[in-house]
C-alpha cells in the first residue's frame, strides 16, 4: 500500500483544483466572499460607448458586468492590479434610460441607490437625464452615471465553467 498516501495527496489536489472557479480564455475569476460565489470578469482596454461595450461584451459571449455585492470589491482590486488601468473608467451593465432616476440591471433586477456602491461625494447619479449609464469611474471605482456616447473601456461578465 505504499502507493496509497502519493495517492491521496494527488486526489486532496485534484478536488481543490475542481473548486477553483473556470472562466472562459481572457476572462478572470473573482469571488462574492459572503456569497459563497464566483464569476468571470473581463476588462476591456478599448474604448467605446456604453452601446459599443454591450455590444462587444455580447460578441465575447457576455455582458456587460452586473456587479453586485463583493463582486464591486473583487472589480476594483482586479483593476488596481493594472497601474496603467487606474486612471481609467469602465462601462458596467446598468442604466435609468428608461424611467429616469430608476437604475436597472441588463436582466431587470433594479440597482439600489446609495451606499455602498454609488460614489457618496457627489451625489451619483447625478446629471438627470444628461447621464443614464452607469460607469466604474476613477480613481475611486464606485458608481457613477455617465453620458452614453463618452467612449471609456468597459467589463464584461460571464458565468464561471
Ligand atoms: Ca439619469
């Protein structure tokens, strides 16, 4: 039975290996902690407006992002890996186009208002009806709405394999 304990070790590696979360070639993971989940991210170095990056997301086989709870977190630590990222801002899937001042997900599922994702300082969304899309914007990453037309790279999201 000598070959038993190698054994174990290797099969202790595969099963941390398989709960590692996949993602799809040029998508990263990143982790809801008190969620227990995981998705894939991309961030986009290429700019375009807000309906260029639902488009470019869509042809990755995604979306763009719906970051929701520590997702938001995992983002911004994901973007501060890159130096040459963090004087930029990023298109994620959110807009009040249709009812202004009613920020919605892709899917429908309404986005709430204030802490702890909207940047506090300046009153986001601000702008009315001049901005209804939503942006991770520099240098603090929170939300903020922003003009659809102004051409900013963007994250697109899709579910773990
Ligand atoms: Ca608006």
């Amino acid at each position: 039975m000598q070959w038993a304990a190698p054994l174990a070790v290797a099969v202790a590696a595969l099963c941390f290996a398989s709960v590692q979360a996949a993602c799809p070639n040029g998508f990263t993971s990143i982790d809801d902690v008190s969620e227990g989940t995981s998705t894939c991210i991309r961030l986009v170095q290429s700019k375009s407006t807000w309906q260029g990056a639902k488009a470019m997301c869509e042809m990755f086989g995604a979306s763009l992002a719906k970051l929701t709870g520590d997702f938001h977190q995992a983002a911004i630590e994901e973007i501060r890996k890159f130096p040459e990222l963090t004087d930029e801002a990023f298109w994620i899937g959110g807009s009040d186009e249709k009812s202004e001042g009613s920020w919605y997900w892709l899917d429908d599922d309404p986005i709430p208002l204030g802490t702890p994702h909207w940047y506090p300082c300046n009153n986001q969304p601000n702008h009315g009806t001049d901005q209804n899309h939503l942006c991770l914007y520099t240098p603090d990453f929170f939300y903020h709405s922003l003009e659809q037309q102004r051409q900013i790279y963007s994250i697109c999201q899709t579910d773990t394999i």
